[in-house]
C-alpha cells in the first residue's frame, strides 16, 4: 500500500511545503533545521536515511531512520547501549492521514533498521502532547519507558 524510496533534491519543495502545512508545523518545529539536513544528505548529514512515503506512486510523507551513535543525541542513556536507533515520520498530504498509513511507515523502518547488524532497539520521544504518534507508537509495539518518556522497541 505504500513504497519508501530514497529521497532526492528534487523532492524538496514538497518536503518544504510538507512542513508548513499545520498538521505537521505542529509538531516539526524548526523547519528550516529540517531542510538543512534533507539538503545535506549526501553530504555532512549523510548518516541519515531520508525517505519519501509514497502511496501509489504519489508522494504522501517522509521519514527517516538514524543509529544514535552518529548523531549528538543521548537519548536518555540509550545512545550508550549501542544499538540503538531512531525514526521520524510524517503524513505530509492532509487528505491522507487517519488512514493508517503511520502504522505502514513504522513498521517499513523497523523492518529496514532491523536489518542492521548492531540493531537492538529503536527509540522514539514525540511530544507527549501528540496523541496521533503516541498512540501509534504503542500500536506498533513501542513500550514507554516513563522515567525517560522514550518510547522503545526491542529488535529480534
């Protein structure tokens, strides 16, 4: 029902009006920190997996899928476990979201990190405020660690 595909320059003035739309400025704040890295993703920030979620050939969203080692985050203490990764998503085209295809998307990266030798878990931190990702995190398995407020899911 949807493809990944890696996402390309081209892609990013549907990414840039993605982020500006309301149902998603919300909760991807700074959205010129988020073109910087989809700019540079071959380049300094190319540690980052960038996708774009299509749904029959259309685009629809974006995600994305990092080791925590590469990047500067702690993560609460799981960057130190090693193994750990951590995902982003969005349902960019309004008319698209409540269909379950956030499901779709996580469950797409969970499979692709899993792949990764070293994978032992992905770790997520919404705002608590976002119900939608909160909710769906919990449904694709990710248990909340409440002491950290990340939620965790352990890889096979």
């Amino acid at each position: 029902m949807i493809s990944l595909r890696k996402m390309e320059q081209t892609d990013l003035p549907v990414f840039k009006k993605w982020l500006y739309t309301p149902h998603v400025a919300m909760w991807y704040h700074d959205p010129l920190d988020w073109i910087k890295e989809a700019t540079a993703q071959d380049g300094g920030f190319c540690w980052i997996h960038h996708f774009i979620v299509e749904h029959e050939g259309q685009p629809v969203g974006f995600c994305q899928y990092y080791a925590c080692q590469d990047s500067d985050e702690p993560w609460g203490g799981y960057t130190a476990l090693g193994g750990s990764y951590s995902i982003d998503y969005m349902i960019g085209e309004p008319g698209f979201l409540r269909k379950g295809l956030g499901k779709l998307i996580v469950a797409e990266l969970t499979d692709r990190i899993a792949l990764h030798p070293d994978a032992k878990r992905i770790v997520v931190q919404p705002e608590p405020e976002n119900k939608a990702s909160c909710g769906l995190l919990l449904s694709c398995g990710f248990v909340l660690d409440t002491e950290k407020e990340i939620y965790v899911k352990r890889l096979p």
